[in-house]
C-alpha cells in the first residue's frame, strides 16, 4: 500500500492499473519540481548572466568561474552537498526545496550561457545605434537589445525545460518522492520492479515529447524580428 | 581526519568514475554512429529501429534506464552487474545524443559532395565511408567533446545502483566520517578536476581527427 | 550508329513546377552540344536527369540506345534498379559549376579514388593515368596538393581530370566557369577545348561564354521555359536566329551582337 492506494498483483496489466494512481502522483511532485527549478534556473541564469558580462573583471571572472563549476561537476554531487551542508550552517530546507535549489542552480549555469549568446548575437551595429541616439544603458537593453535577443533565446532555453524534466528523477537520491522513487518503492516492496519502472519511461517519454511538441508550436509563433518587451 | 585520510579512498573512486566514464563514452560513440547512420538509411529495416532508440533514449531518463536495467532486467533472466548495467546505460543514453549529432553531421555535408560522389558512381556505402564521414568527423567532435563531459557528469548516477564510485565513495566515507563539507568539496574539485582533463583530451582529439581527415597539414 | 544520348518525350517535376514536359533531345555519338538560354530555364535539369542525380515523372532517356531509367526484366519493362543505374552511369561523367572535389582527399586522389574502388583498376595504372590527365590539364605538380590550395580555375581543371579518369562516353558540363573569377575562365576554357579534340567523346555543355559556345560547338539549342525553342549550328544561331525570343536572348549577354 502506498498513499492510500492498493496495488494488485494478479496479472501485469492489473498491477500497473492499480499502481497507475501512485505513479500520477509521484509525477505531480515530478512537474513541480521541474516548473520551479526551471523557474529559478531562467532568473539566476539571468543574473549570472549580467554579472559574467558585467565591465569590471573583478566581477565577469569569478562569474565565469562559478558558471564553469555549475557546468562542469554533476547535478547529484551538487545535489547532495546542498542536502548535507546546508543544514550544518543552520539552513534547514525539506528535501523538495532543495531539490528545486540544485536543479535551478545547475540549469542557471546553461541558461546564463544561452543569455549571453543570444545578447552577444545581436549585431554590433544596434549597439552603436542605441549609443548615436544617446540611449541609456536600461533603455538600451530594454527596448534595444533585449527585444532582438529573445527570439533567439527561447529556443534554447526551451530544450533546458525538456532537460530539466529529465533530471528531475536525481531527487530521488535525497528522498524527494517523486515519479522513479513511487516506482522504485513500489518495485522494493512487491519484487515487481519491469512493471513499473516501464511505466515511468513511458511517462516520461509522453511528458517530454508532449513538452517539446508544445515548445516547437510556441516557436514557430515567436516572431523572427524580435518583440517589443512594451 | 584530515584531508590526507579522505583522499585515497576518494581517487579510488576517482579511477573508477574515469573508467566507466571512458569505457561508456567510447562505447557510446559505437551507438552513436550505428543509429545516426542507421537513421538516414533508405532501409525502413534500419531507420526505424534507429528512429526508436534515439526517441526512446532522448525522451526518458538515464535514471530512469539505469533502474531499468539493473532492477527491471533481471526479472526476465538477464543479470546485470552494478558495473555492466552502469556502463550499458550510460552508453546506450550518450549514444543517442551522439546519434544525433552524427546524423546532423552527416547531414550537413555539401550536397555537391553527394553529387560528385554519385557522378563517380561511388555506391552509396562507398559515398558514406569515403566521401562523407571523413568530411563530417571533425565537425562532430566538438560536440562530442561536450557529450563526454555530459557523460562524465551522468556517471555519478551510478553510485545509486551501488557501483562504487567517486560519488560513492564520497556517500560512504560521510557516512562514517561525517566530514560533510571536506569530503563533499574534494568530490566537487576532482569532477571539476576531470572535466577539464577531458576537456583537454577531447580537443587534442579533434586536433587529431582533423589532421587524419586530411583537414590540417 | 544510336545516337549517345536521347530524350524521349521527358517530363520532369518539381511539386507543383513542371519543368519539362514531353521534352525531347537528341545528341548524335562525338557531337558538342551547347545548350543556352535564360536561368531557370532547364538547361541543369537536362544535365541532371542524364546524370541520375534527379529523377523524371515520364518519358524515357537513351543512352547509346539503351534506356537509363527502365530496363528490361523477364520480358517486362521495370523501373532502374540499383545495378542498372550504376551500369548506366559508368558511360557518363560530370563537371559541376562549383567544382566539388572531395576537401579531404590530395589532387591525386581525388582522381584516382573512383577508378581505384569503383572501376577496380590497380592503383598504380590508376596513377599512371591521373598523371597524365594532370599533365593533359596542365597541373602535374598539383598532384599533392589539396583542393583549398589550388584556385579556383586550377580546381575545375582537376574536375575535369577527375571525370576523364572515369572514361565516360559521355561528359557534362554545367557551368564550369561560372564560379571562376574572371581571369580564371580562360584557363579551363582552353582545357575542355583540348578535351574536345583530343578525345572521341560526346559533350553536352551548359555555359554562359557565348564566344565559346559558337568556337567549340556543332550544335547549340536555346532553352526557354523548358523547351528547345531553337538550334542549329552556332553560326545560324548567332548570327541568323530566327526565333524573337533567341535574339532577345543574345542581345542581353552579347552587347555587341548588333554590331557582328
Ligand atoms: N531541386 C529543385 N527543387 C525545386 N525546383 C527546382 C529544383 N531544381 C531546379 N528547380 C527549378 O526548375 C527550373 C529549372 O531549373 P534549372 O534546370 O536549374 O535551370 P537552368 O539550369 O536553366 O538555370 C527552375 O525554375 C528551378 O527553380
Ligand atoms: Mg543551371
């Protein structure tokens, strides 16, 4: 029994009926943490975005250097340092937060890159434009520069969602009781592990592909030449 | 306990994490081409099998197909150990990145190449293997280069279907120790620490290629 | 004696484009035929199809009487297989506007490597022979070189020894100096006129060098909207066209027509 719901085990299709309603809800717990990591991910990328491309070196250096760290060591080491040292410094998160903090913070590594690029793709020549009309820095970013580069970036920062989703399972590793952990758990207490673990490839491969075919239709409506942000 | 006593038990998770993280990558690139090539073949036979593996191993997750193979396989007769269920599934899951950058690789190519090598009545195995990959390898290396680090870091998975590696060992030596921040650090730097050696590999690699492919001279 | 190549009454599409419709073309065996006329107007497409890089909806081609794109099956008449294309293909060679050569391979082997693998020859008769058509192109001490060092004349120089390489009896030229800088064009002009007279081989060249078209051909046809609109020798087409559309034509690449 787990969340109330019974499994029955008479045949395998009667098994993943009844542990269908368990599944269902590991995966809410999955799109949470997904919706909020990425969530966290777009504006810490954002920052550390400016920041990495800020004037002073003192300051786009030891940008750069977290970004790289971020990028370059794995979600589940992140993951579990977040769990343990936080709370020895008297941070005391539920393992759902946590979780979300580690997803956000490593995906805010790849979506501080996907910024700056888009940023940089901008030609040089509206810069200088922005610069003869004597626009402000805001103002140049705002109407400018901003509105150019996010035809650009949503692309990319769509195939991180899509990434994302797919990482969610690491939670699990510190107890976050999301789809693969129900299913893990259903398997550890019935010995029945292909029933389950099947099931949640299956969702997952329905979640993604549903996830990138709603991306595409929403790219292809992105108009090329940019959008005023008012 | 000092840094002295965490080490050693560290790098032997290190040269573990090295080893499946070699063995899966080079493995991978064997999937990786067989479906990015599989996947433009004019065979239905071929393409469609290609077509699978990639959707199905793009679309889930590498947790996901780890627990599956190591958990879910045995229960049909097939016995995996820790390490070959590791290794099977980091690959599988590399591989299908990669396939995918074969296929946009392959794709890429001039399409006068293609027609110089038809005009030459080069059959169309010949036009692949003589014409078009060695146009097309370097260009995938980059991008592969950015698959083995992503496999690097995928490996630490596999400490949760018990493979001891670095990730393990640092999971193993807290657990007794319960030097969190020292031992969780180490771990840190040493991934850190193998993503630019790999870095460093993979370019000298596709310096390598480039030169084999008769690009550089 | 058949003619090397024939279009029997041809119809090729793009989608809803036809750009060929019941076309009919035919080139006797060791004829020089140019083919000229406005862009977009088929002249590439006719080179394509007798080269099997595009397919056609119906009609048939002949090459030396045989047809390339059916052959005959137990009696029946079937479409190409694979075999039939290659065997096909062995009588006809290529030179593309943009060159083409393989990037990775050295001159020689850009040569060689078809004859080598696809014609099976030894290697060191296919050696031979890609030096002396280096020599024939006037680039013998090219052979090590790669394609990205050589110009761009010298690169359509060693297409063109890349294509002899293969002994076609029938060799295409769509182009072949219209990616050239200027000062390139004569150099590979005056290989395909050797080319022209050194070998019994049958050209059909698509090209926008009038002056060359009228020295070097028997024939030329002038395309418009997919049609032969009119041929004959060089001399009457150029100086005598009887259709309106053909003297538009030559007035706007040839300046100084009006004067000849
Ligand atoms: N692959 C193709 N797809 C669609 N249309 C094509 C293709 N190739 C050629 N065409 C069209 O067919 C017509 C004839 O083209 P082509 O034979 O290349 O003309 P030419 O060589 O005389 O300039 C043109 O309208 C061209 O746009
Ligand atoms: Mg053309």
């Amino acid at each position: 029994m787990l969340f109330g719901y019974h499994w029955n085990l008479t045949s395998d299709w009667a098994f993943a009926l009844s542990i269908l309603p368990m599944l269902l809800k590991g995966l809410v717990v999955t799109v949470e943490a997904t919706v909020l990591g990425y969530l966290l991910a777009l504006t810490l990328g954002l920052l550390l975005a400016l920041l990495r491309m800020a004037p002073s070196r003192l300051v786009a250096w030891p940008t750069a250097f977290i970004i790289e760290f971020l990028r370059d060591t794995p979600l589940l080491v992140q993951l579990y340092f977040l769990y343990f040292v936080l709370p020895l410094y008297g941070i005391n998160l539920p393992a759902f937060l946590t979780g979300t903090l580690a997803l956000g913070l490593q995906y805010s590594a790849y979506t501080s890159e996907v910024y700056r690029a888009g940023i940089k793709a901008v030609p040089k020549g509206q810069w200088e434009a922005a610069l003869a009309l004597d626009l402000t820095p805001l103002r140049t970013y705002r109407d400018i520069i901003v509105p150019q580069a996010i035809p650009r970036i949503l692309p990319a920062l769509g195939n991180y969602l899509v990434s994302i989703i797919k990482d969610t399972p690491i939670l699990s590793a510190v107890t976050v009781l999301e789809m693969l952990d129900v299913a893990k758990m259903v398997g550890d207490r019935t010995f029945r592990y292909m029933v389950p673990l099947t099931m949640v490839g299956v969702l997952f491969l329905l979640l993604t592909l549903l996830t990138a075919t709603a991306l595409r239709r929403l790219e292809r409506r992105l108009p090329q030449r940019g959008i005023p942000l008012r | 306990m000092m840094f002295a006593q965490l080490l050693p038990p560290l790098l032997r998770g290190a040269e573990i994490t090295a080893q499946i993280t070699l063995a899966s990558t080079l493995l991978g690139a064997l999937f990786a081409f067989a479906a990015g090539i599989g996947k433009l073949s004019r065979h239905r036979a071929l393409r469609w099998p290609a077509v699978g593996y990639i959707e199905v191993f793009r679309g889930t997750s590498l947790l996901v197909q780890l627990f599956w193979l190591f958990f879910a396989l045995p229960i049909i007769g097939i016995s995996l150990s820790p390490l070959s269920a590791g290794i099977l599934g980091l690959s599988l899951n590399i591989g299908a990145y990669g396939a995918e950058v074969v296929r946009g690789a392959l794709q890429a190519t001039a399409r006068g190449q293609r027609e110089a090598a038809r005009a030459l009545n080069f059959t169309p195995r010949q036009t692949l293997w003589r014409i078009l990959l060695p146009q097309a390898l370097p260009e995938m290396m980059p991008p592969f280069g950015n698959l083995a680090v992503q496999n690097l870091k995928d490996s630490a998975l596999v400490s949760l279907i018990t493979l001891a590696d670095l990730t393990y060992q640092a999971q193993n030596l807290r657990n007794i120790t319960l030097q969190t921040v020292p031992i969780l650090t180490a771990t840190l730097l040493l991934y850190f620490a193998m993503a630019l050696v790999l870095t460093a590999a993979m370019r000298w690699l596709e310096r390598r290629v480039r030169y084999a492919a008769g690009h550089e001279r | 004696m058949n003619p090397a190549v024939r279009f029997r009454q041809v119809t090729k599409r793009f989608g809803d484009l036809t750009v060929l419709e019941q076309f009919d073309f035919e080139v006797a065996q060791g004829e020089i035929v140019t083919l000229i006329g406005a862009s977009g107007s088929g002249k590439s497409t006719v080179l394509r199809i007798l080269m099997t890089l595009e397919e056609l909806q119906d009609g048939e081609v002949e090459i030396e009487g045989e047809p390339l794109w059916h052959e005959r099956k137990g009696g029946r008449t079937v479409a190409a297989s694979e075999q039939h294309l290659r065997r096909m293909r062995k009588k006809v060679g290529m030179v593309f506007q943009q060159f083409n050569l393989f990037p990775h391979m050295s001159v020689l082997r850009n040569i060689t490597e078809a004859p080598i693998h696809v014609l099976q020859l030894p290697r060191a008769e296919a050696e031979t022979r890609a030096r002396e058509l280096l020599r024939l192109v006037g680039l013998e001490e090219k052979a090590d070189a790669f394609p990205e060092q050589l110009s761009g004349g010298q690169q359509q120089r060693v297409a063109i020894a890349r294509a002899l390489a293969m002994r076609p009896r029938v060799l295409l030229f769509d182009e072949p100096t219209s990616a050239l800088d200027p000062e390139m064009v004569g150099e590979v002009l005056n290989v395909i006129r050797q080319v022209a007279g050194e070998h019994e081989l049958t050209m059909i060249l698509v090209t926008h060098e009038m002056n060359f078209a009228r020295e070097i051909s028997d024939r030329v046809c002038f395309f418009d909207q997919g049609r032969i609109l009119e041929q004959g020798p060089p001399e009457q087409i150029f100086t005598a066209p009887r259709e309106e559309r053909t003297r538009e034509f030559l007035r706007t690449v040839l300046p100084d027509s009006g004067r000849t």
